[in-house]
C-alpha cells in the first residue's frame, strides 16, 4: 500500500513522482504526476524537490512539461509566448483553443473571416490570409487594413483613411492642413468645412454644400457626397475598400520552412543529446565501480 504523504508549500514532503498540489499554506495529500499538474505546480524529480510546471520525470531529470511550457535542455521548462499551447525556447507550434497561429509573427490571436470579427474583439482587422485579427496602425483606432484608418485618436481627423492632426477651430471654405487651416482646393488632405455639410472636397457657391467630393465619394443629389463609389463601401462615415474576402495569399519563402524546421530539430536533438550524455555518464560510473570491485577481489585473492 502507498503511504499517504502529506505536503505544504513551505514542506514539499513528497517523494519522485509526486506532486504537492498546495501553494498556500493548507496541508494537502502529494498526488502522482499526471496531467492534472497545473502551472506553477510541478513534478518531484528527486524526492522533496519540485520542478516547476514539469509534468514527468525520468532518472532524476524532467523529460516533459505541462501544456504551454517547452522543456529545455538543462531540464527546466520554459513559458511559451502569449496563449501558445505547444513550443520551443523560439517557436509556437500551436496555439490553445479559440486561437490561431500567426505564420509570420510566430504569436498566437484571435481567429476571424471578416473584419466584423475582429470589432467584436475590439481589435484591428482581419488578415484574411492568416484568419487572425492583427492590429492597425498605431496613428488609427480601427481599420479596415492595416494602412487605411477608419477611426482616428482624439486630436486627430481622418482623410482617405489617413489620421492627420486637427485644427483647433473650423472657418467655413477651409480645411486643416497637419493642425493649420488653408483655403480648400482639389489637393486637401483632410475634408473641406462646407456649414456642417460632410465629405466635401471644395465647398459650392452658396459654402452650404459641395462643389466636389472627397476622396471615394460620390455626389447623389442637392451637392451632397453621401455614396462611395464602386470598390468602396460606407464605414461609419468614410468610404473604405470594399473588404476582400478571397485575396490572394503570400506564403512563407522556402528559406523561412526550412530555417523553422532546422531550429525545431536542433533544439529537439539537443534535448536529446543532453539525456544520453546523462545516461552514458551512469553507465560509465556503473562499470568503474564494478571494475573497481573486481580489481579488489583479485587483489585479495593474489594474498
């Protein structure tokens, strides 16, 4: 019958695979090293000594660690990036439930097939190739690609999905240029101020309507620019490229295959050579003993 050992986290009383599952200071019962080993827990590998986050042991030695840690060569297990279940010391290999591996940034993210996916995550966009949402860029507070804003920081206004930096005040024929005001023309940067009229490139004779509209928008009726032309689709207030569903896909370049796989079977092999170094080392020290007796007797035999 096993005896029954019991532990704290200030007295690891348990013996090689076992685990004790307190991290305060409550007595528990040690449990066998199973799957159930949770992180900052561990396996004992020699007795009252844990590993942390390491699930088995073998020869005094951790040969396997928990879900999102990869085991490395001096026998310590190492925390994989953000939300990766399953890595080397440099590379995810897969990610945990709910999220998808991102190829050419190795982390892991949200999963998604449209930008409205990613809204609700309150993230970016969604790169189609990946299937994940990606962030925009840092001067946009949503996009519908990584270069056109859709949503700008306070302070800043938004024109042809470019944020620019405000004008403090609005004079009607006039547009903010980089937070100073110019007179409007056909080369503006942010939309012309018509008397609260909206999307207008230059303003009309009357300054109540437009004369011209802004960049993918397209005059309907009484100089109002309220429809996006063809290939662009109304996003809160601007005209956004029409989201493409099926673009076509760059792939990782041979090099980039073959650098990842040579790095995963290094590390691999390391790992590998690192526990038969030990073995060979007890094997070794086994026989020098054994010659070591036997050099004995015969010594005592010859007197």
């Amino acid at each position: 019958m096993t005896e029954v050992r019991i532990c704290s986290v200030q007295d690891n009383n348990c013996l090689v695979d076992q685990y004790c599952p307190s991290l305060q200071t409550t007595n528990l019962q040690c449990q066998t090293c199973s799957k159930t080993i949770r992180e900052h827990y561990g396996c004992n590998c020699v007795d009252f000594k844990m590993i942390k986050n390491c699930l088995k042991c073998q020869n005094g030695r951790c040969v396997e660690c928990i879900n999102q840690y990869s085991l490395q060569p001096n026998g310590t297990c190492f925390k994989c990036v953000l939300d990766c279940l399953r890595c080397d010391k440099t590379q995810c290999f897969e990610c945990i439930d709910g999220y998808n591996l991102n190829l050419w940034t190795n982390q892991c993210g949200f999963p998604c097939e449209t930008n409205a996916d990613c809204k609700y995550y309150n993230i970016g966009y969604c790169n189609k190739c990946l299937k994940i949402c990606e962030f925009c860029d840092q001067q946009c507070t949503q996009c519908s690609t990584k270069e056109f804003c859709t949503n700008c920081y306070v302070g800043t206004t938004l024109f042809n999905g470019i944020c620019t930096k405000q004008c403090i005040n609005r004079v009607v024929d006039h547009y903010c240029l980089n937070g100073t005001l110019a007179q409007c023309d056909e080369n503006i940067t942010s939309q012309c101020y018509c008397n609260e009229v909206q999307n207008c490139r230059t303003c009309n004779e009357s300054k109540n309507g437009c004369a011209s509209c802004m960049p993918n928008f397209v005059m309907v009726e009484n100089d109002r620019c309220t429809q996006c032309e063809s290939g662009f689709e109304l996003v809160g207030k601007i005209c956004s490229p029409v989201e493409d569903l099926n673009p076509i896909c760059p792939i990782p370049s041979n090099d980039t295959i073959v650098f990842n796989i040579l790095l995963g079977t290094l590390v691999a092999l390391c790992i590998i050579w690192g526990m038969l170094d030990i073995i060979l080392y007890k094997k070794i020290k086994i026989k020098s003993s054994e010659e070591f007796v036997i050099l004995n007797k015969q010594k005592l035999s010859n007197t």
